[in-house]
C-alpha cells in the first residue's frame, strides 16, 4: 500500500531533503525497508520514493505494525 502526500515546498526537487521516521510495534525505523524476502524478512518496514516539486510517495505493508506511525519531513537544502 502507499499514499501520495502533496507538498508546496517549491524550488529544485534536487536540492530537497527527505526525512523519514516511522513507529511500530517494538521498532523504530528511519527510511527502511525489507521487501521481497531481503534479510529474511518480507513487507516489514516503510520506505518513501517519488519525490517531486508537489508529491512524494510513502509505501508500507496494510496492517503491517513495524510502521505503525510515519513522519515525512522535507526541506530544501542550499
């Protein structure tokens, strides 16, 4: 499952920063994923991709509770 968040940040997508925080059950995560069996692990996780001038896009698992509660922030870096 993921979920397109919109932004007005404006300027280069290039020069953004991405931050992102997720909260699960037992875990705390920064932009992480495992998906396809990597570590021995399948669908745990979250991880954004996507970045635009107006949207980014955050994907995890449905009822997946190693990411619970996601935090993106984003600014632009000079």
């Amino acid at each position: 499952m993921y979920v397109a968040l919109q932004h007005n940040i404006g300027g280069d997508p290039n020069n953004y920063v991405v931050d992102m925080q997720f909260k699960g059950v037992g875990i705390l995560g920064v932009n992480q994923a495992l998906y396809g069996g990597v570590g021995g692990l399948d669908g745990t996780g979250a991880f954004w991709f996507g970045l635009t001038d107006t949207e980014i896009f955050v994907r995890r698992e449905i009822d997946n509770v190693t990411a619970i509660n996601i935090r993106v922030r984003i600014w632009v870096y000079n």
